[in-house]
C-alpha cells in the first residue's frame, strides 16, 4: 500500500520537472524555427542554364554567421559532395564536375539562397540539397531537389493545358473553315448563274449603231473614184 508522503514527494517532484520541461519544449521549437523551401524537381536541357531555388524563414537576425551549403549525389549514387558554400561571400567548388559552373543568384537578406547551374550535363542529373544555418537557429528540415537535364529536342512534352487547348480549337479551326469552303463554292455558283443568264436591255441595244446598206455603197464608191484619181495620175503626158 502507497503511503501518503511518498504520494506528496513525486507531486512536488512533479512540479518541479514540470517547467523545466516545458523550457525544454520551448528551446526545441526555438530551434527548429528555421524553415528551408527548396523545388522537389527541377527540368533542364543540355547547355542552357538552370536555376536551383532555395528559400529559408529563420527567427533570428540575419548575421553574418549565417551558412549556406549546397550538396549534391548522383543520380546513380554515391558519396555527397559540396558543390558551394556561402559565408558572407559565395565560395563556388573549385574541383569536382561542378568546377567553374556554379555561380551565386541568392540574396541572404531576402531569405534567398538559390545557385545556378552553368551548361548542365546530363551526368549532372541527381540530388541537390540546400542547407541553412543562422544561429542560434541551425537546426531545420532537409528538402531535396532532384534535377533532371535532358536534350532540348528530346524534352517535348505537351502539357494538360496545351493538350486542352489543342482539342477546342482544332474542332473549331475545322468548322471555320468548311464553311468558308462552303460559302466560296455557292459565290462561284451564283456568279455561273449570273454570266449564263445575262441579256441586254433595250437601251443598250438601242444605243448601238446601226450599219445600213446605203453606208457600205457609199463607202464603195469612194474607193472606186480614189482607184480611178490614182490611175489618171500615172499616165505620162
């Protein structure tokens, strides 16, 4: 049977643990208040340069204690290796396949800490993960980001909205023009119609001038007596 002050004693031990694990609590979270956002997949095509994001929250001042590191594993496994650290300046990898290809895009005081990849290779396709530490706020979540580089001609890919597009329009561009086929052919028709149909009107026929016999003979007679003029000329004297 449980005596009475033993039950007393774990009570005040109770309260005494009590907040102390409560300022434990409270310190964790403090640590953890560094968040990292970072794309889950990011495409690229060969030679054309890719932007790696990273973004961070931290609760404490930006200083220039503050630490970014980018690491990196192949796609076919293997060791991670550092591609880049910041600390006050960027320090790019001065060895390695990443060697004179990394460059610094990011912005510390904006919480930005992104990096772009010159003249991507398809051997650079794999893992990218993007570190941040502020202290006191060094502990934090680990997003990855895997890149996947890929020839440009090979890359095509129709996206859903495209795919949607293409299927609404193409019935349309077809209607649109059937009928102007359609329409063009019953022109083409009515205007048949109009050149077979088409007759003078009595004004016109009455303006046009009438060639009497009285005009040809006269016409002929003239001739004659220019013919006789011209004979008479070349008779020598």
């Amino acid at each position: 049977m449980r005596r009475p002050g033993a039950a007393r004693a774990g009570g005040r031990l109770l309260l005494v643990l009590l907040p102390r694990g409560a300022l434990l609590l409270l310190g964790v979270c403090n640590a953890l208040s560094l968040e990292i956002k970072a794309s889950a997949k990011v495409r690229a095509f060969v030679g054309e340069q890719v932007l790696l994001k990273c973004s961070f929250k931290s609760s404490s001042p930006i200083t220039e204690s503050l630490l970014v590191d980018w690491t990196y594993r192949p796609l076919a496994g293997g060791r991670m290796e550092t591609i880049f650290h910041y600390q006050s300046i960027p320090h790019p990898t001065a060895a390695g396949t990443f060697k004179d290809r990394i460059s610094w895009v990011g912005n510390v005081a904006n919480g930005d800490a992104s990096i772009a990849i010159q003249s991507p290779r398809l051997s650079d396709n794999g893992t990218f993960i993007c570190s941040v530490k502020n202290p006191p706020d060094v502990y934090h979540n680990i997003p990855q980001t895997v890149l996947v580089v890929t020839e440009r001609g090979l890359a095509f890919q129709l996206s859903s909205a495209a795919l949607l597009s293409i299927l609404v329009l193409l019935p349309s561009a077809l209607v649109v023009i059937l009928l102007l086929v359609r329409m063009r052919r019953k022109f083409q028709v009515l205007k048949e119609k109009g050149k077979c149909g088409y007759k003078k009107s009595s004004i016109e026929v009455s303006d046009e001038p009438e060639h009497s016999d009285t005009a040809g003979c006269g016409g002929k007679l003239k001739q004659c007596c220019l013919n006789c003029v011209d004979t008479d000329e070349e008779d020598p004297y």
